[in-house]
C-alpha cells in the first residue's frame, strides 16, 4: 500500500469518459448505436494542440497507463516507469492521451457495459470489433479533444498494431510513430495460442455460452488458465530460468498435483490476479482483434503497398528475446516502409525479458526513446 507517492509520479490521476451519439459503424458490418470512451491524459495541450502523444495499449492493457487513482493504490499505471515529469515520455512537455479501446473491460462501451437498444447487459452479443474500429474511435476521441495531429503515437504489441493502422487509415494526422514489439499481423502459431485460451475459457462449465453476468459463478478457472498460457508465452525460457529455475516451493518434492514448483505458484498468481481485473468476453473477444489485423489482406499480401500511404516517420523497437513477436517480424515491417522511401529507423534491443520487455524499465530501450521523443520536442517547440 503507497503511503506516499513516488516523487517523480505524475501523481493522482482521474478517468475522463466521452460519449458519441454517432452510430459506429464497424468493419464486420454490425454497428453501436452510439459509444462510449473512457481516457486518461496527463501533462498540458499547448496552444497549438502540436504536443499530444496518443498511446495505444495491448490486450490486457486500459486507459490507466500512469500514475495513481488513490493514494492507497498498490500499483500505479500500467507503464508508469516510462510516463511522467521528466521520465522518456515527458509530461513537462507532452500532453498524453490513453484511451481504453471499445470491447474492453475498462469502462468504455463493451461486454460489461449495457446494450441502450435492450437495457441488458452486451454480453456476448457485443458485436466484434478490429484494430480499424478501434483506430476510427481514436480519431473520434482526437476531434473531441481538439488534436488534428498528433505528435506521436506509441504502441506496444497490439498497441504497435494499431500504430500501423493509424499511419495507413489517418496518414495526414500523425507526424511520428513507436512501433514496439509488434508484427504486421500474427503468425500461424499466434493465432494457435490465441485459439486455445478462447477454448479453454469457452470450455468452463460456468462460461455460459457468455451470458454469465447474473451468476455468482463466473468463467474464472477457463480465464485464470488463458491467462497462465498467454503470461507464458510473453517471457523468454531464459528470464524464467533465471527467475525460478526448478526451485520447489517447499524445499522438496511432495508427490502431488498440488504446487510444487516454484514457477507453478507464480503462474497461478498471475492467474487469479487477472480474472480479478478482467472479463472473459472480452479476452475473447480482443484476441479476436489481434488474429483479425492483417492491412496487407486488402493488397493481395503486399505489405509495402498497404503502407504506401503512411506518411509518419517510424521507430521500429524489437527485442532480441521476444519469440511471440519476434525481431523478424519488425524487419519485415522495416523492409515495407523502406521499399516505399519511407522514413524508417529499427533497432533491436538485446534483453532477456521476452516480448514483455516494452513494458520493463531497460535503460538502453527508454534512452531510445526518450532521445526520439527530445528530438520531436525541438521540433514542436516544447
């Protein structure tokens, strides 16, 4: 429990919600009746509204990226170690603005929230949505706030794919963008995982067919399983090798199916924290998102056409343990952009982390960044 605040947090933060009355509507077709988006910005919009940096989250990830909502909070934001006064995303200088995406289960539009057309809960009957819908409702929220352009957009993962969308679908609204540890879309085995936690959660005699909201009993074995397998594939063999090694819990083997291992504690912890902040519908439904991005399906597979149009100036981070979007992956985004004279710079950045490394404090990583970020602010004039 915080007792007081880190000197260098940008301290107590408040959501913001907006509604759009606008029907949405989205790429599978269906469409909202009206939406809503919840947000946190920090620092302050210049004059010119030339300093606002948007960032994108991944798929566990919500609009509370930095900071505390009490002072009584365990945890601040979920990249807070990058986000603040004079940290690599500098609040002295840029206005930063975190949306929770629709179909998440952060408070904007989704699962959890009521159907206005049925006073019920979405449930599972909230329609599919793509990084492209997830993008145009990033493009709403920018109108409300008054930003044409944005001075960057960052994205980490999923976040990094709805990088590459905006620089595709709004080119003349980005003047720069942080395309860290993600792909052009999932490969094959990606999409494999994805499938097996939907089964698992889909398999939980309490799931339902989704319509779990009026019990007592929720999906929470199938979604703390999913969660286990994805926390997994996000670490490299090497990080958790180092962390726990064959270490037993008790100091010796029991002969048991209970948790012996070290590493089996830890998954598990991992697991009941999650369904304790999430929703499966909506794990369900964002590992669709990610399995369904794929710009370069509209160009008979040409990535370097379906990017043609971006007009930002890229930074591509990957790291050298990440095997669930690995280097390659950023490379072949790389040689898109380069075969089309596109403003590209690419590094690779060793760590042992595996693909959560964009979220870890590594000095190299954020002195990248934070020099790209110094760079535009010349730039802006902040």
């Amino acid at each position: 429990m915080q007792n007081s605040l880190p000197p260098n947090s940008i301290g107590l933060v408040k959501p913001n919600k907006v509604h759009f009355d606008k029907k949405l509507v989205l790429a599978s077709g269906s469409s909202l009746n009206g939406f809503e988006l919840v947000y946190e910005t920090y620092g302050k919009l210049n004059a010119n509204c030339s300093n606002a940096i948007l960032i994108c989250h991944a798929l566990s990830g919500d609009h509370h990226v930095a900071g505390y909502h009490s002072s009584k909070d365990k945890k601040p934001g979920w990249w807070d170690n990058a986000i603040g006064p004079n940290k690599v995303i500098d609040t002295n200088k840029f206005f930063v603005v975190c949306p929770n995406n629709i179909g998440g289960c952060g408070g904007s539009t989704g699962p959890l929230t009521t159907n206005p057309d049925t006073g019920e809960i979405y449930g599972p009957n909230f329609p599919l949505v793509t990084v492209k819908d997830w993008v145009k409702t990033q493009a709403m929220l920018a109108d409300h706030l008054g930003i044409d352009v944005w001075a960057v957009i960052i994205g980490g993962s999923l976040g990094g794919m709805q990088c590459i969308e905006w620089s595709i679908a709004y080119p003349d609204r980005l003047k720069h963008t942080f395309v860290i540890a993600a792909a052009s879309k999932l490969s094959t085995q990606n999409i494999a995982f994805n499938e097996i936690a939907r089964q698992v959660i889909r398999s939980d005699r309490n799931f339902n067919e989704g319509y779990y909201y009026k019990s007592d009993n929720k999906p929470i074995h199938g979604l703390m399983q999913a969660r286990m397998l994805g926390h997994i594939t996000y670490l490299s063999d090497d990080a958790l090798d180092e962390k726990f090694g064959r270490q037993l819990r008790n100091g010796k083997i029991k002969f048991g199916y209970d948790v012996e291992f070290q590493i089996e504690s830890y998954l598990r912890y991992q697991g009941r924290s999650f369904v304790d902040r999430f929703d499966a519908n909506s794990y369900l439904l964002i590992t669709k998102v990610l399995d369904y991005f794929d710009p370069a399906a509209e160009t008979d597979g040409n990535l370097a056409k379906a990017m043609s149009p971006a007009k930002a100036e890229f930074l591509i981070i990957s790291f050298s343990s990440d095997w669930r979007f690995s280097p390659t992956r950023s490379v072949e985004i790389v040689g898109a952009l380069l075969e089309t004279n596109k403003k590209v710079s690419y590094i690779e950045i060793q760590s042992k982390e595996g693909h959560d490394s964009f979220l870890k404090e590594i000095p190299i990583y954020h002195q990248i960044m934070k020099t790209a970020l110094n760079r535009i602010a010349t730039e802006i004039g902040v």
